[in-house]
C-alpha cells in the first residue's frame, strides 16, 4: 500500500456560512480567506471526484449559493 501524502491544509472556516450569499461574493470572499481554488456548478453537475486540497465548491441556483463542501 502507497504511504499517503502530506496534503496542505485547508483554510479554517466556516464553509457553511457561505450558504445564501450571492455567487460572486460567495467566490470573492472564499478567496480572501485563503482557498485556493474556488469551484462554482449548477445544481446535478457531473464532475470528478478527486479531492483537491484547498479547493472549495460551491452549488450554485439562480445566482445564490445553496451547498459547499470541501475539495
């Protein structure tokens, strides 16, 4: 079995505080606390599931945030 790699740290924050924010504050303020990468997608997206350390996600409805999980 392959040793698992040091993956950096995520950001500490409250990801969940997100939920309600219009997208382009959601993605402007997520930035400022430090993500990485920030991943807006329609609710049903089909995307891959690899975990990317740093990268937030956001789903996204008619302009507003909805659910964000890490990776």
């Amino acid at each position: 079995m392959a040793d698992v790699p040091n993956l950096p740290d995520n950001p500490q924050d409250d990801i969940e505080a997100y939920v309600g924010l219009a997208q382009q504050d959601a993605e402007e303020q997520a930035r400022g606390r430090g993500w990485t990468t920030v991943r807006s997608l329609p609710p049903g997206a089909i995307i891959t599931m690899e975990y990317l350390a740093g990268r937030l996600n956001f789903e996204v409805k008619d302009g507003t945030v909805h659910r964000t999980w890490q990776g």
